[in-house]
C-alpha cells in the first residue's frame, strides 16, 4: 500500500478476492470521508465492478499480472 495526504493505492493479485478486497476498501475509504450510506453502496458497487473488469476481462486471471487499485481525495 502507498499512501500519500490525498491519495491511497494497493496493488492486488487477479483474482477474484481482489474484488471483494477493492470493494471492502473503497466501503472504508468513503465512509471515512463521511460520504452518505447510499453513496458509499455506490461507490463500493462502482469499484467492485471495476475490479471485476480488471481481473476478469484486463488480466484473464493471470497470475502474473496485478490490478493497480487508487483512491484519490
């Protein structure tokens, strides 16, 4: 994990608990940010389909491949 004032980011394996990891993530980063409870589902939704697009279609699950994972305030 890197972390700046403004920015956070992980760097994650392909697969599939990668997405549940981002999503578990993104719900911590914007409740947090005191973002309401409806947003952060949206937001947590948003990046579980993302992650999902990136493991499954971006990496094909390969093993050697990472997913770059960054919130930035």
């Amino acid at each position: 994990m890197g972390m700046t004032e403004q920015r956070v980011s992980y760097t994650l394996d392909s697969t599939l608990q990668t997405v549940d990891s981002a999503e578990e993530k993104a719900t911590v980063i914007a409740t947090e940010l005191g973002f309401a409870e409806d947003e952060v589902m949206q937001i947590s939704m948003a990046v579980r389909e993302a992650a999902v697009n990136a493991v499954l279609h971006g990496n094909a699950y390969a093993p050697d491949k990472k997913v770059t994972l960054a919130f930035e305030r």
